[in-house]
C-alpha cells in the first residue's frame, strides 16, 4: 500500500501543488487548510505529516502538540522561520524536522522518503534490545538485565525506560514523558518524572557504572545510543 501523507496548510493553493506533486510521486494524500479538519485526519492514520507553523487561529506549534497525543508518525514542519530558537520549541512541539521556505520539491520528496525509510526501521523492533556496554531490555517480559543479572524495576520506571529506548533519536521533556506514561487527561504533576528518572539512573549506575539517560540542557531527555 502507498504511504499516506497528511497536508496541512492555509494556503490552498500551496496545499494542491504539494498534493499533486505527492501523487505523482506515489503516495496517497490529504489535504487539511485548518486545524480541525487537520485533526479529523488523523483518523487515516498518515505515515507522515507536512504541517505549516505560521496558521491562523491555532498555529502548527500548537496542533503539532495536539497531533502528539494521538499519533507518532514523523512530523515536518513548513515554515519561513529559520532561527536556531524557533527550531528548538518546533522540535520541542514534536516535530522532526523543518523545511524552509521557499523550497524545492525535489528536497522535500527526499527528505519525507528519509523519514519514513527511518520511521519504518524504528518500528521494526525485537522484544529484545540491546544497548551499549552490554545492558539487555526484554520488552515482552519487562525486564532489564545486566550480565545475566536482572536489575529490578517498578511499573511506571520501566514504562519510561522502554519509551525512551524505544525513541532513542529523540529528546522529550518532563510533560511529553508524563502525558505518553500516565496518559494526556491523568490528573498529577509531570516533576514525578524527575524524579522516577532519578531512581532509574541511581539503580543503572549502581548495577552497571553506565549512564544510559542523558539530560539534554533546556530540552529534556534522551536514551544514549
């Protein structure tokens, strides 16, 4: 079956081209100028989404944060905005990545054929990973092991462990950990994850003397490779 892309965007007429250009190519389209029509999408289940930041009403940033809660497809930000800080919250927001406009359509085909070839690997997972210096996570049985040794986690520590390991390539903040754990309506306060990653790097150092969680200054955490 083809890839099914999800275009959203105000300008009409930027949305057919792309839309057009897309089918050439292959793929299977759908074209969204506003964020409720973009939102009863998803229903479709797109393999990736091209989403304009600058919308009216509610802007990119804000639906790609909505988009979040319901589907982890790769994201790609259209956008005339090139500052290394408007970079920081589009990725922050949950987007994977940004095309500048004005752009050529032969870029973007390579870089949406990019993220779904990697998209695509990422899902094709073991029940079993391993990580470096020989750590091994048993998704199917919830176990963490340690040269034979199992290292003992609670519920909700080893919830974090496997969406972190299973995101590796990227960052998430204290809110975005909390709302994929305890669920976007769950009544608490995302500082717990603090310190549940706290407790997590305490019992990995003690058993292994690696660290696996790194903090990404301002932006979150993120699995080591």
């Amino acid at each position: 079956m083809p890839y099914k892309i999800l275009i959203v965007d105000d300008e009409e007429m930027l949305t057919e081209l792309l839309s057009d250009y897309l089918q050439d190519c292959g793929y299977t389209t759908y074209v969204a100028n506003d964020s409720d029509h973009a939102l009863a999408l998803l229903q479709k289940h797109p393999n990736l989404i091209l989403l304009d930041i600058n919308m009216p009403g509610t802007n990119g940033l804000e639906l790609c944060k909505m988009i979040r809660n319901y589907i982890s497809c790769p994201i790609l930000f259209l956008t005339a905005r090139v500052t290394e800080t408007d970079k920081v919250v589009g990725l922050r927001s949950g987007g994977d990545d940004y095309i500048t406009k004005p752009f050529s359509f032969q870029e973007l085909a390579a870089r949406i054929e990019a993220h779904l070839r990697r998209d695509e690997r990422s899902q094709q997972k073991t029940d079993v990973i391993g990580c470096h210096q020989g750590l091994l996570v048993d998704l199917s049985s919830r176990k963490v092991v340690w040269r034979g040794k199992e290292i003992p986690f609670s519920r909700r520590e080893f919830d974090i462990i496997e969406f972190l390991l299973s995101n590796s390539n990227q960052i998430f903040d204290r809110e975005r950990i909390y709302e994929a754990i305890w669920g976007y309506d769950a009544e608490g306060d995302s500082n717990v994850i603090k310190e549940h990653i706290r407790k997590i790097r305490a019992k990995l150092m003690n058993a292994t003397g690696n660290e696996y969680i790194e903090t990404v200054w301002g932006m979150g955490y993120k699995w080591k490779k």
